[in-house]
C-alpha cells in the first residue's frame, strides 16, 4: 500500500508541482505519528 500511494504521489508530482508540497505534508504527518506511537 505504501509503494502505491509513493508511486501515485510520484505521478501527481510529474502532472502538478503542488503536489510536491502535499508529499511533504504528508511524509512529515506519518513521522510525527510513528514520534507518538514510539513515546
């Protein structure tokens, strides 16, 4: 499931630079949750 939603992000980023942004977004809110699961 992870490998699809990278390669999709991949092809949105190709197609829209925004999309760029809403990968950041999101690789930074999956950290931030493994950082409160861990602790």
């Amino acid at each position: 499931m992870y490998r699809g939603l990278k390669g999709q992000f991949y092809f949105h980023r190709k197609k829209y630079p925004l999309a760029k942004i809403q990968w950041v977004m999101l690789t930074f809110f999956k950290q931030l949750l493994y950082y409160c699961i861990e602790k």
